[in-house]
C-alpha cells in the first residue's frame, strides 16, 4: 500500500533537487558556462508550459466526457507551431529587437508606448490567469488527497487548504529566488527554463509510462487496446464541427496570447533559430503527450467504480491495480505540469504588473526626481518579488473561494478565451500599420466585456452571479441580451457562441475605430518598425533628439535600473562607437534609442520612455519624422530624414570641435604653467636650503640645537628637490617608452596592501579604507613596483583630496572580458566635469588647491599604465572621486594555482 | 627700532629663515600662512611692512595685493613681494598690483635685509 | 549551357529558398485542411466515424505535419545562410 510518507518524501527531494538544478544552470550561465544551457532542445522544452496539469489530468477527462475533443486543445498549437514562418517568428524578431518584457510591454510599446492600454492588458491577464492558477493548486491538492485516501495508514485526510497553502508558498519562493534574480527581462531566467525543461521530460516520461501500462499492462496490447476503446462509452466519433474549429482556433489564439507562453517563446528566447526546431519538435511533443489518453480514458471508464472522478484516472488506474511506484511518478508529473506553469505565469504577470502598474506609480509619487536620485533597481526588483508573491496569494485565494468544484477543463477553456481578446490587438499590431491604440483599446474592451458576460459569469453556474432570469430574459429583459444566445443566436454551444461573438465583435470594433480615429505620432513610427520589423531590424526610425541631453544624468540613472556594471560597459562601448575616450558618450538619438530600449529591458517601454524623457526633456517626432511614416514615398523620407541627420551631425562635429578646442587650449596653459610651476618647484626648496646655508655661514653664536635643525632642513629641502627631479625624469622616460619593466609575478591583494601603508605615510586624515579581500585574490604578472606606484598615487590622491567628514575610500574589483578593473572610489565631491579631461595632465590639481606633490601623480599612473598594457581612467557618475585601474586579460589570472 | 613686520608665506622652512634674518636685524616679526584671512590679519596686525608670497593657499598673493592697496588705511603700506615663479609677466603683475618691491626667490638673507631696511627708510 | 553555369546556379538557389519559405507557409493551412477532413466522416458511415479510426487518423497526420515542419525548417535554414550576398531584400519577409 502506498504510504502517505513515502509520497510527501520523494515529492520533497523531487523539490529539492529542482532548486539545485535551477541553482546550478543559474550558476553556470552566469560564469559564462554552459552553451546547452542555450540549446533549441531546451528551448523547446520550455514551451511545454502549455501543458499544465489541466493537460496531465484534465486532458484524460476531458476525454473521458467528449471523446476526442482534447486534441483541439493541442491541434490549435501544432498550427501555429508548423506556421512559425508567419507569426511567431515576427514576434520573436520584434520581441527581441525591441528587448520586449511581456505580452502587455509589446501591445503598449507597439501602441506609442501607452500605459493605460499596459495596465488594461495587464488586468485583464491577471483576470484571466487567477483562476488556471487556482486550478494548479487545486489539482495538486487533489491529487494528494487522492493518495491519502488510498492510503490506510494514514490516521486522517491531509487539510486540503492547508496542503494548498504549503505548496502555494514553495512556488512563490522558488519564483522569486530564481525569477527575480536579475531584473532585465532579457537577461534570461537559466535557472527556472532550466528547471521547467526537466519537469517537461519528467511528465511526458510520467505520462508515457501511466500510457504504456494501461495499452501494455491492463488492456494487453494494441489490439486489445482498440476494442477496449471501441467497447467504451466514448466508441463513436460525433463531433460537431463548430465546435471541432472553434475549439482549435481558440487553442491556438491561446497559444499565442497566454502571458506565460509569451515569457518563454518571446522573452525567454535565446536565438531565433531556436524556433526551426521547436516548429517540429513542439508538434512531435504535444502528440506524444495526447497519444495515450484516450486508452487511459477508456479503460479507465470500464475499470473504475461509477462516479470515480475521470480528471483523476491518471492517477487512481495504477493506483486501484497496486502499482504504488507508477501512481508516485503519475504524481510528479501532474505535480511538475502544476508547478511550471504557476512559476512561468507568476514571473510573467509579475513582470507585467511591476513594470505597468507598480512603477509608474511609484514614479508619479516621486514625481520624477527618483528617476535620478532614488534607487529604482532596488525598487523595481522589491515590486516585482511583491508581485509574484501576490499572483500566488491570489490563486490561492481564489482556489478557496472557488471550493475547487469545477471540473477541471472548464476553468481552461474559460481563461483560454480570456486571453485570446489579445490576438486582435496582437495580430493587428504586427501586421497592419493603421491598428492604433484607441482601436486596441476599444476592441480589448468590447471582446473582455463580452467574454465576461458571456461566458466567465456564467462559468459560476445560474443564480451564482448572474441571476438565473438574466439566463432565460437577457439583461435588463431585453431577449437579444441573453448570455447565452447572445443577438438570438439560439442553440449554440455556450463556448463556441462566447468565443465567436466577443473575437467577432473584438475585432470589428478594433478594425472600426483603427479606421476611423487618428493614431499619435509615436505609435506609427511604432507601427513602422513592428509591421517592417525585417526590413529594419537594426532600428530606423527613432523619436530622440538628444541636443539637451546630459550624458552624466542618464549614466547615473542607467547605472540605477541595469546595474552600474551594465551602465558602464553600454555608455564606454557608446562612447567608443563615437569614437570617444571615456564613459561619456555623445547623446546622439541612436544612443538614446539604445539606451532607452536596454532600459524598455528591465522595466518595460512605457516606463523607460518616461524616464528617458524627464532627463531629455521630452521626445521629440519631428516633421520629418512624420513624413516619413505618413508618407509611403521613400524619397521624401530618406530625404528629409538625411537633411535632418546631417544638421545634427553638424552640429555635433561642432560640438565636438570645440571641446578639442577648449581642450587645447587648457593644454598650452598648462604647458605656458608647466615652466612656471618647474620654476616654483625647484625655487622653493633652494630658498630654504640658501637662507639656512647663509645663517649657518654668517651666524657666529648659532646653539648647537638651532645648528641641528638647520642642517635637518637643509637636508629635508635637498631630499624634496631630488624627488622632484625623480619625478620629472621618470615621466620623461615613461613619456619617451624608455622604460624597461621589470615582471614580476604578485598576489593583487599584497600589493595594495603595500600601496596602502606606503601612501599612509601621514596620519592628519584618517582616511578609512573598505576593501574586500577576498576578491582580491588576483594573481598579477607584470610590473609590479610601478603598479604599486599607481596605487599609491591614487590612495594618497584620495587622502588629500577627499573632502568628507569622514573620508572613506572604498576599493573594489570587477570581472568584465576578461579584464580586470580596480575601482577607488571614494565619498568627497569628486571631481568637476570640466575637470575631468585635465587631471591626467602634468602639473594638474584639482581646484587650485595647494597640497604637497607636484602635480604629477596621475600624469605618471598615466604612463605607467599605457606601459604596463592597461588604464587608468576617471569613472564618473560615483558617489565621489572614482578612479578606475583596468588591467588586461593576459596580466590578471585567478589565484587558485598560487603558492601558499 | 621696533618696526613691525608681516610675514604672509605658507612654506614653514621660509616662514623660519626668514623670521630668524629678521628677528636677529631687531625687527618684530609676525607671521601669516595662508590667504583667505591675509587682510583681516593685516589690519589686525597693522604692520610696517609687509612681506607677501605670491602662491598662497586659498588666494593669490596678487589679489591680496589689490585688496590691500583698496583698503584706505592701508594705501601707503610698503609691501615686498616674494616669487618663486621667475617670469618677467610676474613682476609686472606685481608692479601692477601696487607691490612697493619684488625679489625672486631664492634670495641672499643679505639682501632682503638690505631691501626691507630701505623699504622702511632705515 | 555550359558557357554560364554560376548565375543559372545561383538563381536556382535563391528560387528554391522562396519556394521553401512559400511551403512554410502554407504549412499550416494544409494542417487546417487535414484535420478538418474527420468532420466530414459524419453519421453517413458508421465504420468510418468510430474514434479509433479518427484518433489513429489524426496521429498520424500529427506526425505528418511534424515531419514535413522538420525538413521544412531546416531547409530555411539552409536557404538563409547561403543567400547570396547583393541579392536585393524582397518584401518576402512580410
């Protein structure tokens, strides 16, 4: 008899070693590792989400009522799969050309990035999804209770409530631990794809092996197995076609439209190649996963006592023959359908609702300022792990509020109808230019309303909500109001009359109002680039006109929602492709474009937009811009739009050109200085060692003390003019590539430990140093003296210069393609951006402020760097002074192999 | 003689030998290192004679040059500028800016005390 | 013939690509097609309306169609990396 423990047991390790391998994959991507991570096979997998529990039991009752009518639920996706060609292909290229988060980001960002159309997209996906949630729960449930029952010697029935509640709170906390690891979209989940990957092998493998028992096992073969079927309740095909066709378009608009498949066919996609073999490979999936359930079916039928729930017989037939071991596997297939798709759905929702409701109005509060001052990662991250915990609550809520009556393909075929009042929207958008927002909007809220009305109030059964004289009268007593025969079409199935009145009149309406309303300058350049989205991938159009732009702003806010790593290496490549040095790169629209869909990434392209343009000052569609999208002539576009670029070029040359000239010009300053200030250098000293050498020579009755200190002064003075004279030679012979390095081979950490107690050499400003010293461990292969050299510079750079109460210098290391970057970073003022491109000149301080040193501390780390084959450059945008030494690749390796 | 001097000149080892030459000469010398407060400490001091460096922290020595020739009272003060900076642009800025004398750093103690004596018409 | 035999190669290349993507496409629409035909098998004939028949009958159009995507694909991929460089881009993509 199968024990109660044993199942809870096998189910909890199933968990665990879940949560290692999600771990695992998320591990191995983030090291780089794992390319099969990345494999269409996996990728394939993936989108079996589409088979929930709903499929791993409900498909055997379904077909235990209707016979062969289940394979529409999975006829409509093998369409759409085999015609990737047309849709999905187009989606996926738009998905990932406009870093795409959800369903409702790319119905918004396709509409002119409308936020109002977000939010009602996103509610209605919240509506629509509660109760498929609530239905994972509850079959997970009942499944459990099933065992308990079986089970006699298990004292009492587990509470189902309390059952729910444990396994609603695993999936939140999986979901978050590994769902909201990043906060780009776009930066794949690996763990939960790799997860939901395995738990796709393990119920087909389930449900194959409940299949191959009952042909095999109980029936006796295949032809033994066909006249069982034959001998069966569900013996005669007799379809009705409206419902064979319905049936399997609204499948396969599901298909396309369930948030959750949009996170793992869109978002999660790594290669658009991935679909040419998910077009097969999917199909060849979901036939496997239909094959058997028809024999269980039926044999299940004619075995099972009268009354026995047919949702179950997956379940219950190895159970009632004694097969303990097959029914605990049949468990954790159903219970790895119910899982995935909760998890999938919970990160896809809770996307949508952080990005489209949560932020924007956490940014209306801030009123904008947060956008460069607040911490939006962390709020961001803090909405969505909220979101995913209060899409699971809600599930779960409406799991107890619903009882679990239902039987469990109803619920589906509801919510499958919900979410298909996108495809208009969706197809409109990708394919005809003229769909504009007040048209989506319109044709959304129609096909909800109808679909409410007829059929997901209805769905609760007469008199529950929707009193029964509403059924018999229609609203109001208005008899082409029926729900049910809604404009007196009478004897219809109620689903079939529900989906094709509320897509029928979704889709005139959108069609309609698109015709006759006007859409908004942004939406057709959108509407552009997703309806041409082959012709222009690489992105024409663009709505940014950066003059006012100031580069610092965005870097700091960027630096905020992706991450300072991420902000660095986007603005450096920027400034690079711009052919500039540094980390500032001209706001050109390009830049711009990029930037705001790198950010669209993290926090969907409603939100990105506002951001970008309270910093801008607002997006600019010029007429020119309107041109071309109004007008189908190329000529005029390319034209107008030339004209347009080559006035900007222009000015940014000029731009450009006079910051080379300013730069020159500080630059002869500085060399007319430069004499001026060797003059200073050497005259000083020489007046002390003068005046004190003539006192020492003319002064007849000196004390022997005073004689003491004089001749100390003399000496000190003497030592000082040498260093200086060090100094000047060794930048002449860094500046002239003179110099011989001497490798050596040391451990990072030991070198700043030198540097730190060489630059410390004063104690008038205790200058506190946050270091982390297991990073550290760094093995560097190159000059090390001189490297120690910079590092002295820079800390005792700091120490001088940093003008906190408190002076903190925070040392700290980064791993970014393959080179190695040590950022001193400290918490003073930092240093002015008009500054910025002198302080590696000779003789250069800060602010005229008067310290000891000559002024050309960073000239030689300068030289010293470009010798050794790295750089040393100012970060800015830090919360102070932030120096970045960047050493290459072949100088940094890690430490393991080091000697103790 | 009891003539008063000030000394502004933020190197300590100037400020010393230069205080020494002097002190050793009979003068009262008080002394000054750094620019922000140079006036107050000029009219507070109210000195013979001033001897004002040219590179000082916080304010040039030339700007509290002008400042002092601004300042009424202070007008007819001698002042002898000090420079480590050898360029002949230097001295006409210090001409310019009212300085009574000017000497080139490094000096013979000689010298200075040959310049400030004459400067105080001793 | 032989005096030219590069563009006729090359053009021949590019044709099948089309074709092949036109076979993409139409994929789908023979899929509607097959699994519609089941609904004509009505009342008329009782041993052909049996679900036996009509499950055996629409596995293995499933396979069909599995299979025919299978080779479909994979000549798409074929087509789209050897795409001869200079070739204009033509509305094909749609």
């Amino acid at each position: 008899m199968a024990t109660l423990n044993v199942l809870v047991l096998v189910c909890l390790l199933y968990v665990a070693f879940l949560f290692a391998v999600a771990f695992g994959a998320d591990r191995a991507a983030r090291r780089g590792r794992g390319t099969w991570l990345r494999s269409p096979i996996i990728y394939t997998l993936s989108l079996s989400i589409y088979c929930t529990a709903w499929t791993f039991y409900g498909a055997v009752g379904f077909a235990a009522r209707s016979g062969l009518e289940y394979v529409t639920i999975y006829l409509g996706p093998t369409l759409v799969m085999v015609g990737w060609w047309w849709t999905l292909r187009k989606m996926v290229r738009v998905g990932r050309s406009q870093r795409i988060t959800s369903i409702a980001d790319l119905i918004s960002s396709r509409y002119g990035k409308s936020n109002t159309l977000a939010v009602f997209v996103t509610l209605l996906a919240v509506i629509g999804t509660t109760p498929y949630i609530a239905l994972q729960l509850q079959s997970v449930t009942l499944s459990f209770a099933t065992f308990a029952a079986s089970d006699p010697t298990a004292a009492e029935l587990p509470d189902q409530q309390s059952t729910a509640l444990w396994v609603a709170f695993g999936l939140a906390l999986f979901t978050i631990l590994f769902g909201t690891r990043n906060l780009d979209a776009n930066e794949r989940h690996h763990g939960v794809v790799m997860a939901i990957a395995l738990e796709a092998v393990v119920k087909l493998f389930a449900l194959l092996a409940v299949g191959v028992f009952v042909v095999w096992g109980l029936a006796g073969g295949v032809s033994e197995t066909l006249a069982r079927i034959d001998a069966s309740p569900i013996a005669d095909w007799n379809m009705t076609g409206s419902r064979w066709i319905g049936l399997t378009m609204l499948s396969a608009a599901a298909f396309m439209c369930l948030p959750r498949m949009f996170q793992v066919m869109v978002v999660e996609n790594e290669n658009e190649d991935h679909l040419r073999t998910a077009a097969w490979a999917f199909p060849g999936y979901l036939m496997l996963m239909s094959l058997f359930v028809i024999p269980i079916a039926a044999l299940g039928l004619q075995t099972l006592p009268e009354g026995a729930n047919p949702d179950l017989f997956v379940l219950t037939l190895p159970l009632q023959e004694g097969r303990d071991g097959l029914a605990i596997l049949s468990f954790i297939g159903g219970f790895s359908s119910a899982t995935s798709m909760v998890i999938v759905a919970a990160i896809a929702l809770s996307t949508m609702v952080s990005n489209h409701v949560v932020m924007p109005v956490w940014l209306w509060v801030t009123g904008g300022t947060a956008v460069v001052s607040g911490d939006v990662r962390n709020v961001a991250l803090l909405a969505r792990r909220m979101s995913i915990a209060g899409i699971v609550l809600l599930g779960y809520l409406y799991f107890r509020m619903s009882g679990g009556g239902t039987a469990l393909a109803a619920i589906g075929l509801v919510s499958f109808a919900g979410l298909a009042q996108f495809l208009p929207a969706l197809m409109g958008g990708l394919f005809w230019r003229a769909a504009n927002r007040t048209g989506a909007l319109a044709g959304l809220g129609v096909g909800f309303l109808v679909w409410l009305y007829c059929l997901f109030l209805p769905s609760f059964g007469p008199s529950a909500i929707l009193p029964q004289d509403v059924f018999d009268n229609g609203l109001m007593g208005l008899n082409w109001l029926r729900p049910q025969a809604l404009f007196g079409a009478q004897g219809m199935d109620p689903l079939v009359h529900a989906v094709m009145w509320s897509m029928l009149l979704n889709t005139a309406v959108f069609v309609f109002v698109s015709l006759v309303t006007f859409p908004q300058p942004v939406e057709r350049l959108q509407g552009a680039q997703f309806v041409n989205v082959f012709e222009h991938s690489s992105g024409a159009a663009t709505g940014w006109s950066g003059h006012l732009a100031r580069s610092e702003d965005l870097m700091i806010m960027s630096q905020r929602i992706i991450g300072a790593r991420q902000a660095q290496a986007l603005f450096s490549g920027a400034a690079q492709r711009q052919g500039l040095a540094g980390y500032l790169p001209e706001p050109t629209p390009d830049f711009l474009q990029e930037l705001e869909r790198e950010l669209s990434g993290s926090v969907g392209a409603a939100t990105a937009h506002a951001m970008i343009s309270q910093i801008v000052g607002g997006a600019t569609v010029s007429v020119e811009d309107l041109m071309a999208v109004a007008d189908e002539t190329a000529q005029i576009m390319e034209y107008s739009s030339k004209l347009e670029a080559k006035t900007q070029e222009q000015e940014r040359t000029a731009r450009q050109l006079r910051a080379a000239n300013e730069k020159l010009t500080q630059i002869s300053v500085q060399k007319d200085a430069f004499l001026s200030q060797i003059s200073h250098e050497l005259r000083t000293p020489m007046t002390s060692i003068r005046a004190f050498s003539e006192i020492l020579r003319d002064t007849g009755e000196l004390r022997p003390a005073e004689q003491a200190k004089y001749v100390t002064i003399i000496h000190d003075e003497t030592i000082r003019l040498t260093r200086l004279l060090d100094d000047l030679l060794d930048l002449s012979v860094l500046e002239n590539g003179q110099v011989v390095l001497n490798v050596q081979t040391g451990r990072l950490g030991d070198l700043l430990d030198r540097a730190v107690s060489a630059a410390g050499g004063d104690d008038r400003a205790a200058l506190q140093i946050l270091r982390d010293r297991d990073d550290e461990d760094v093995m560097l292969t190159t000059d090390l003296d001189r490297l120690v050299q910079v590092f002295i510079n820079v800390i005792s750079n700091a120490r001088k210069y940093c003008d906190a109460a408190q002076p903190v210098l925070t040392i700290s290391l980064k791993r970014e393609e393959g080179s190695l970057m040590i950022d001193f970073i400290d918490n003073g003022s930092g240093i002015p951006t008009n500054q910025h491109s002198v302080i590696f000149e000779k003789f250069s301080r800060i602010g005229e402020i008067k310290a000891d040193g000559a002024g050309l501390g960073l000239a030689i780390c300068r030289e010293i760097m470009a010798r050794i084959g790295g750089e040393i450059t100012y970060l800015p945008g830090q919360s102070g002074a932030a120096f970045r030494v960047i050493l290459p690749e072949a100088i940094a390796s890690e430490a393991h192999a080091a000697p103790a | 003689m009891d003539k008063k001097v000030l000394l502004i000149e933020d190197e300590p080892n100037i400020i010393e030998a230069v205080s020494f030459i002097l002190s050793r000469d009979g003068w009262n010398v008080k002394t000054h290192s750094n620019g922000h407060d140079a006036l107050d400490a000029v009219r507070n001091r109210q000195p013979d004679l001033i001897i004002l460096d040219v590179m000082l922290p916080g304010k040039s020595g030339f700007d509290i040059l002008q400042e002092i020739r601004a300042d009424s009272e202070l007008t007819q003060t001698p002042v002898l500028m000090l420079t480590a900076r050898g360029q002949e642009k230097d001295r006409d800025m210090a001409e310019k800016a009212g300085a009574s004398r000017y000497m080139t750093k490094p000096f013979s103690n000689a010298e200075v005390l040959e310049v400030v004596r004459s400067m105080v018409g001793l | 013939m032989s005096a030219k035999p590069g563009p006729v190669f090359l053009e021949r290349r590019t044709y099948r690509r089309r074709r092949t993507a036109d076979a993409a496409r139409l994929l789908p629409f023979l899929g509607v097609v097959l699994i519609g035909v089941p609904l004509l098998w009505g009342d008329e004939s009782a041993e052909m309306a049996k679900t036996t028949r009509v499950m055996l009958y629409l596995f293995l159009v499933w396979v069909l169609l599995a299979g025919l995507s299978a080779i479909i694909s994979r000549n798409l991929d074929k087509g789209e990396d050897d795409a001869p460089p200079g070739e204009t881009p033509t509305r094909d993509d749609m």
